[in-house]
C-alpha cells in the first residue's frame, strides 16, 4: 500500500534544509551535542534573527532552526559557519551521523573527535544510518535509534555494537574509530544498502553477522532521567522539545548546553532550576506523558492542528501511560508503538490502541472537538 505521506529517507541539515509549512528547516548538529555558552546565544540570535525565532530538538540531539527562507537561509549559515557549527560540505554533513551521551565525560568527547574524524574514510552510508557513542558508566541511549554504537561492557571496558544484536566486539579508544567505520563497511559490502537506504538491525534480522567475534556484554541499560537536577548539572525538559530563541538565550547564561535525544537541556554545571517560560521542570507534568509533532500549519503533510489538542488531552492521560497524537500517518514525533495513538486523517482522528500510527485503527474519524479519552486507555 503507498503510504499517504512523503518519506524523504533523508535528514534535513544546515547546508540541505527541508522545507515545512512555515519555512525551511535547518538543522545544525553541535559537535558531541554540545553548544557552549556562546554558541548557543549564538544559535539563538540567528533563529531571531534569519528565521522565525522557533528551535526544535530533534530525537537525535540536534538543533533545528525553524521559519528560515531562501533569502535568509545564506547570511544564516554565515552566522552559524562563525560559530564553528557547519560542516565544509553536505557530504560531510550527512555523514557526521553521531549522537553522544549527554553524560559525556572528557575522554567520551575525545572519543567522538575521533569517530568524526574516520568518518572521512566512511563508505557512503544511508542518510538515516547512525553512529552512537554511549560511553558513560552505563548505556543510556538504548532505547534511541542508531546503528552502530559504542557502549560500556560489564566490566567497564569498551565494546563496539552493531544494532540488532545482544553482544559486541572488544575495542580500545584507540582502535575504536576505525573499527567502527569497518564495521559500516561491513554494513555496506554485505548488502545493508538498498536504494540509499538500510539500517542495520535490519540487515542483522535478515542473518547477517559480522566476521569479528562479539563477545562482550554491554552494561545494563539505564532509563534515562526525567527532569531534575542530576550529577552532571540542570535537566531541563521543553515543551514538546520546542524552545524560544528568548529562551535559548536566557539558558545560555546558565552554563554550555548539552542537546539531549528525550527533548531536554543539560545545562552543565548548573545546581538550580531554571524558570522559565515552556520549560518542563517536573518529571511528573502530564505533557511529558504526550508526544505530538508539529501539526498544521507548521508541517505541509499535516491533516490538523496538534499541538492545541495535545495539551488539552495531556491531563486526561494517566501516569505511566504514553499519548501519540500526529498530523500524518508518518508518525514524526514517536515511530515506535504507544499506549494509544491518534491520527489525523482528512475526515477526523483515527485511533490506534497499542500501535504507531501507522497500524490499523480501531475507531475512525473521530472528532478532534469531542475527543475526550475516558475508556480509550
Ligand atoms: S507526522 Fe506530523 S510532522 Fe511528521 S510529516 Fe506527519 S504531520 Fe508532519
């Protein structure tokens, strides 16, 4: 069946933005997901300044600068070039596909200095295709999408793993970067790519296996935290993982900014939390138990508005449960199943119980004025 939506199969960046309902889309990836103090009051004034002033995160620990033009989209880049934040070119861009633990400690930056710098022998690899460096005591990014990660064993050494699979190879940080770029090779050569596209624990479901043997057990996995204070400084959570470019400049006085994949802020070092506007400071807050992509008018694939609806459902959400509401079947926001799922379509909100959005409803067209969700959960 042709999915009613557009799957683009690749990653909108700074040097190629996408374009949305309210502009382009320019996504910058601050090296190790870091902005420094300047950077990111720097970051702010050019979303003011060439673009709408709107700033995403991404699920990928990213930045994405919304409402830019054609016009304004070259004097961006030039800020943004100033600031250390664009790649030479897009070819370098779209490869430089590395998340890193928020709870990078110095030699984990180091260790993706590295990563990014091998990636210049990298085989051309599938725009969505992943690299995740999860060296901190114990993984923390599981559960976030990536292909060939970096973790911690149960003896704290470290382990090179391909997505898909339970256990990984033995690696130094010293052979680590190379390593994984073979191991994308890997990828490639044995058949990982079809079209441009592939990922990894696709290419491991269909029976493959790399040569190396994998016998390392990575740590247990750790849910990441809600916000809160943590060792590491100030967790903050924005609404819907959208910001303020006000409130990117008043946070860039607190501290640098570790970028989150959960649609939360590190702000390193800091032993307060900050108030400010649409910043979620409670682990508990019920728009924390809803996640909802841009909607109409943001989005040119959108059926209705979404955010409106989300906020006023979020409270009827109980604690421990998960709200998917998407402008598409394409399911932005949450690919992954939730408890429950609306979706919109042209005649009204599809509902989906224990699905993505992409799954087969139970009740159609629903609508979004009378939606109340007594009995749905
Ligand atoms: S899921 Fe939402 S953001 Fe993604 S394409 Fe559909 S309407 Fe747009």
């Amino acid at each position: 069946m042709t999915p009613a939506f557009t799957v683009q199969g690749w990653c909108p960046g700074a040097l190629r933005p996408m374009a949305s309902g309210d502009g382009l889309v320019v996504r910058v990836r601050p090296t190790g997901g870091r902005l420094t103090r300047a950077q990111a009051a720097g970051v702010a004034q050019a979303a003011a300044r060439h673009g709408n002033g709107l700033i995403d995160l991404s699920a990928r620990g990213n930045v994405q600068l919304r409402g830019v033009t054609a016009d304004s989209h070259p004097a961006l880049i030039d800020d943004l070039r100033a600031l250390g934040l664009i790649d030479p070119d897009i070819l370098s861009e779209t490869r430089r596909n590395i998340l890193v633990t928020p709870f990078a400690d110095a030699a984990t930056d180091a260790l993706a200095a590295a990563l990014a710098a091998a990636l210049a022998d990298a085989p051309p690899l599938p725009g969505k295709f992943g690299f995740v460096i999860d060296t901190g005591p114990a993984p923390i990014l599981t559960a976030t999408a990536g292909d060939i990660r970096l973790e911690r064993s149960t003896d704290g050494t470290l382990i090179l793993r391909p997505d898909g699979l339970p256990t990984g190879a033995p690696v130094t940080t010293e052979t680590a970067p190379a390593q994984a770029i073979a191991l994308a090779r890997w990828f490639t050569e044995t058949g990982g790519v079809t079209d441009g596209r592939g990922r990894m624990a696709a290419h491991i479901a269909r029976g493959h296996r790399p040569d190396t043997p994998l016998t390392a057990q990575p740590a247990p996995p750790q849910t990441p935290p809600g916000p809160g204070l943590v060792p590491q400084g100030a967790l903050v959570a924005l609404e819907f993982g959208q910001m303020t470019a006000d409130t990117l400049t008043q946070l860039a006085t607190l501290g640098d900014l570790r970028i989150t994949p959960w649609r939360m802020v590190l702000i390193e070092g800091a032993t307060t939390l900050p108030t400010l506007p649409g910043l979620i400071l409670s682990p508990d807050d019920p728009l924390r138990r809803v996640e909802a992509c841009t909607g109409a008018p943001g989005c040119l694939q959108a059926l209705a508005k979404i955010r409106p609806l989300a906020r006023r459902l979020a409270p009827q959400v109980p604690e421990g449960r998960r709200l998917h509401i998407s402008g598409c079947a394409k399911g932005c926001a949450h690919p992954g199943p939730a408890d429950l799922t609306l979706v919109a379509t042209a005649d009204g909100f599809d509902v989906i119980r224990h699905g993505t959005a992409q799954d087969a409803p139970s009740a159609r067209a629903l609508d979004a004025t009378r939606i109340d969700l007594k009995g749905l959960f």
